[in-house]
C-alpha cells in the first residue's frame, strides 16, 4: 500500500525489450530482481489492439528511433513483440517463484478482463495514450484493482477528467504518474516540479515514468517526492528494439534502487530539529578565549577576547556580560574564560 511519502517502489518497465522472446523475458526478470526493483512490468497487446490498419498501411513511428530494427515492418514487429495470454501466465508464475512484483499494462477491455480474471494482478497501469479512453478506464476502474495512471500528453482538466471518471466507478485507489510520452524528452521538457504540483492537487501517491536517459531524473524525481519510478530496463542499450536505447541497464537500475533509498532516507520530515548530542555540539561550537595574557584587574576589552573551540566554555553571545568588567585573576592566552573570572 503506497501513500504520498511512502518510500520509491521502482518498476524495471520491460514492455517490448523481451524482444518476443521468453528466455530473455525472464533474464530480465532474473536481473530485475537481483538489481533491487519491486516490480516488472509487461505490455499486453495483439495485433489488433493498438493500432489500425491505415497505421501499418503507412508504416507509422517508423522514423529515427526503430533504426536499429532488422526488420522496419511496423505490423510484423508488433506481431512479434507482443507477449499472449500463455506468455504472460508463464512470466507470472517466474514472477511469484523469485518473489518479485508483476504488472502488466493492457490495452484493450478483453486484456483487463484476463489480466483481472486469469492472471489476477495486483494492480492495472494505464498507458498514457489512454488516459483519455474513458471506456477503458471505466471498465478498468470497475475491477476495483488499483490502478497507475501515466499522464503523458495530458492537460491539467484531462487528468481531472480521468481521475474524476475512476472516482465515480467508486475506485479510489489511484496512483498519478508525471510522464513526458517523448522518448527521450529534452531536460528543459521534464518539469519534475509537476510531481510536487500533482501531490498539492490529488490526494493519492504520485510517481514519475521516466523515458530519460541515465540515472539522474528518476533520482532527482525521488528527491521531490516521487514514490514510484517506472523505468524502461534492458540488459543491453545496443540491442535491436523499440526502447532499448532509453532504458536502464542493470547499473542503472542499481544507481536507481540504491540511490533512491539513500535519498528517501534522507528526506526527513521537514521539522527543524537537533540530531546532535551534546558531546558533538560542544566539540564543534566556540567559547570565548583570551587572546592575550590578561591580568587581574584589567577590563575586558573586545581585543583581549577570542571565540575559539571547544565550546563547553562562555558561548560568544556572553561577550555582552563581559566587557567592561574586571579579570578577577590572571588569565593566560587561550584559555576560557567563566563567569568566576570577572
């Protein structure tokens, strides 16, 4: 159960990097697991439930970003990256025999309904494309599941709209993704302020999904308050796919898990208060010293007197009290001066 402060629950994102092979799906479950997230997250499609047909009619997305591809035939690579029903209980099962979370983002009313029914999730994570398929989120939100709601592309009024529609289906149990659906999105794009933004707004857990490069937006999201971390993982940045090329490899998702509790750890709660004991204060505070040899009789002047550690002497706000009084004995350079001494 996640909260707005709870710590980051990280969701290594595999989507397509399995490649639509199932040994490699489950090396990367495999090192997933060992690299510290909570969770692998897969993507249910078919053919049919994406896309049109006037989209692989003109070969759609195929520009820059899928150069690496063997084969630039959108309809043939959907075919082939997509996960079935088989594929995905078989990847459940891996899950729950090594302990770590599974998740899976459909994309149609059918693919709920297996993954609530057969598979029976923990939670539905919403792509942001459909975040405004109010069908499909109706019929989502009416599984009662918890449900993770990327936000790319969205306006402020519809992600109200969303959220308001999953409310209404008596669904409560929402996390908000801050998502920028660019794969990468330029650094003056991101607006990571927008998490604080969405925790002001919402009263539910909100979280970033993250198509940067490296390590350093998904810390700096923890660092304002994210409490998840959705991250495309691949086990080779070079390998021929979709997302490889933007996702987190196994040192990255250790930066990410480690760097993240560290940071968690040391957020606090925002009250102003002292750690340190007494004994730490004193060996680092100043007292007020002569900086000369005074003798008894003279009046303390501000030349006479210095502010020098340890303090467990006169604290420097006594100066007041001091000057312009009489050393009642003699007092060598540096040593402390107490309230017996005038």
């Amino acid at each position: 159960v996640l909260n707005q402060n709870s710590k980051p629950y990280i969701i290594a994102e595999i989507g397509a990097n399995h490649n639509g092979d199932l040994k490699l799906a489950k090396k990367l479950i495999d090192v997933a697991k060992s690299s510290g997230a909570n969770c692998v997250k897969f993507q249910s499609w078919t053919k049919s439930s994406v896309f049109s047909n006037i989209v692989y009619k003109k070969n759609y997305f195929m520009n820059d970003d899928y150069r690496n591809q063997t084969d630039t035939n959108l309809e043939t690579i959907v075919e082939k990256y997509a996960t079935t029903e088989k594929d995905l209980i078989e990847l459940k099962k891996y899950c729950k025999k090594i302990n770590i979370d599974f998740a899976v983002t459909p994309f149609s009313t059918a693919e709920v309904d297996f993954l609530v029914n057969k598979l029976n999730v923990e939670f539905i994570k919403v792509a942001s494309m459909d975040l405004n398929n109010y069908p499909l989120l109706e019929h989502i939100a009416l599984q009662k599941k918890p449900i993770i709601i990327s936000t790319g592309m969205a306006s402020l009024s519809e992600i109200d709209k969303a959220i308001n529609l999953i409310e209404k289906m008596g669904n409560k149990k929402i996390i908000i993704l801050h998502c920028v659906s660019i794969y990468p999105p330029k650094n003056k794009d991101i607006n990571l302020k927008k998490i604080r933004t969405l925790k002001k707004l919402y009263p539910y857990p909100v979280g970033f999904s993250d198509h940067t490069k490296g390590t350093n937006v998904a810390l700096a999201a923890i660092a304002l308050g994210a409490t998840i971390i959705e991250k495309h993982f691949t086990l080779d940045k070079k390998m021929e796919g979709w997302d490889h090329k933007i996702s987190a490899d196994e040192l990255d998702l250790l930066t990410i898990v480690n760097g993240g509790k560290q940071i968690y750890q040391s957020l606090g709660d925002g009250r102003i208060n002292r750690i340190e004991n007494k004994e730490r204060i004193d060996e680092f505070r100043r007292s007020i010293v002569a900086s000369k040899n005074i003798k008894k009789g003279e009046i303390f002047k501000k030349g006479m007197l210095n502010f020098k550690r340890p303090g467990y002497g006169l604290s420097p706000e006594s100066l007041k009290y001091i000057l312009g009084k009489r050393a009642k004995r003699n007092i060598k350079f540096d040593e402390l001066i107490k309230f017996k001494d005038f």
